[in-house]
C-alpha cells in the first residue's frame, strides 16, 4: 500500500512540473512577443535563435520551437520565398473559402501571422459574397448581348454649310 502511494504522489510531481515546464513569466511572455513583433531585417534571423537557445535553457521548448520555426521561415532560400508569394497570390485570387483558410493555417503555423491575417480576412470577404469585386458600372464593364447584337445608330446629320 505504501510503495501504490509513492508511486502516485511521484507521478503526481512530475506531471505537475511538466504542466508548468513550458509556461513562460511575464517577462518571458512580454520578451518573446516583443521579439516576434518587431525583430527584422537582416539581423532578426539571428536573434529568433538566439532567443530560442536561451529558452531551451530554461526549459520553455515549445516557445523555442516558434521561434526556431520563425527563423527557418524568415531565413529560407529565394526560391522557397518566391513559392511562398505565389501560393499567396493564388489563395488571394481564390474563391474558395476552405483552402484559402487551408493556406493561411500553414502560414500562420509558420508564424507568418500577417499573411495568414490578410488571407482569413479574404476567406471571410468570399464566403460573404465580397469577393469577387464587382465593378461599379456593370452595363459598362460586360456589354449586354442585346446591345452588340442591335442595329447601328445612324451617324449624326452632318452640320448645314454656313451661309456666305
């Protein structure tokens, strides 16, 4: 009996520390969020790993994961870039709401939570019937089949000679 409770009172202990191994303080919480907000340009890619080092040394590796995965996204061949912009184009010109949502899933996993914005919202504009825009004058922008079908007008009378 006493060895069933030290088992459980153990097994209770390390699922509690486990609970609370990834859970980040408020200065860590206000620290990685910063850094996803405002780290750019040239340096960025180095400092999301070091950040991601440093968390992994506190246990945090979840956090440190998004990181590392934001320093892959941001730190991708050219050619990987250019597929990614036109996935994105193609997603923005689709009108299917379910895999606009499908590619904005992948960029947002990819912490790219900008573009996985901007595509939500276009989901969400095609599924209310907002996408695709319609033109503003619609009898000027797609001719009727009635109007190319009817006769010519008669040309205007020509203007009377003026009288000497």
């Amino acid at each position: 009996m006493m060895l069933e409770t030290a088992f459980v009172l153990l097994t209770g202990l390390a699922i509690r520390k486990n609970w609370q191994r990834d859970k980040l303080t408020k200065e860590e919480e206000l620290m990685f969020h910063e850094a996803l907000a405002n780290l750019r340009g040239p340096s960025a890619v180095e400092g999301f790993r070091k950040l991601a080092e440093g968390l992994r040394k506190f246990n945090k590796p979840t956090y440190a994961a998004i990181l590392d995965r934001r320093a892959d996204y941001l730190d991708a061949p050219e050619a990987d870039k250019k597929t990614r912009e036109a996935i994105f184009q193609r997603a923005m010109a689709s009108t299917k709401p379910e895999g606009i949502r499908q590619v904005a899933s992948w960029f947002r996993y990819h912490t790219a939570t900008g573009v996985a914005r901007t595509l939500e919202d276009h989901a969400k504009a095609v599924e209310e019937g907002r996408f695709p825009p319609k033109p503003q004058d619609e009898s000027a922008a797609v001719p009727s089949r009635t109007a190319t079908n009817a006769e010519p007008e008669a040309p205007a009378p020509a203007p009377e000679p003026p009288s000497a």
